[in-house]
C-alpha cells in the first residue's frame, strides 16, 4: 500500500456507498462478525476455543459463527 490511509468517519458515506474496504478493516484492527460457508481446513489451531467441534484437520466447519469479543 503505497497510499496513506485516510480514516472515514461513520456516516460519511451515502447508502450507494455501502462497502467495506479490506485496507480499511485491517488499518483500524475492527472486528467484524462472520459466518462461514465453507469448512475452512488447518484454520481452526487459530481459534482453538472456539472450534471444538472441528474434525481433526483443525477445520472451522460450515456455519461457525466468531463475534467481536
């Protein structure tokens, strides 16, 4: 990223403007609310307390939810 990073503040943008850049989520560390779709191999050693119900691949399998703690 050879830009500077801007901060913009809420509501500055219009409801045609409803987005989320990457570089803005991983700039300010925010926490977002997931789900997923798909099991996701070898991720679960990242997320050992909640992926208990894992196979043994350390998969985060379909329809895990992770809230901002």
């Amino acid at each position: 990223m050879s830009e500077a990073y801007f901060r913009v503040e809420s509501g500055a943008l219009g409801p045609e403007e409803n987005f989320l850049s990457l570089d803005d989520i991983l700039m300010s560390h925010e926490k977002l609310p997931v789900r997923t779709e798909t099991p996701i191999p070898r991720l679960g050693t990242f997320f050992l307390d909640r992926s208990g119900g894992a196979e043994s691949d350390n998969a985060i399998p379909e329809a895990s939810a992770f809230l901002p703690s």
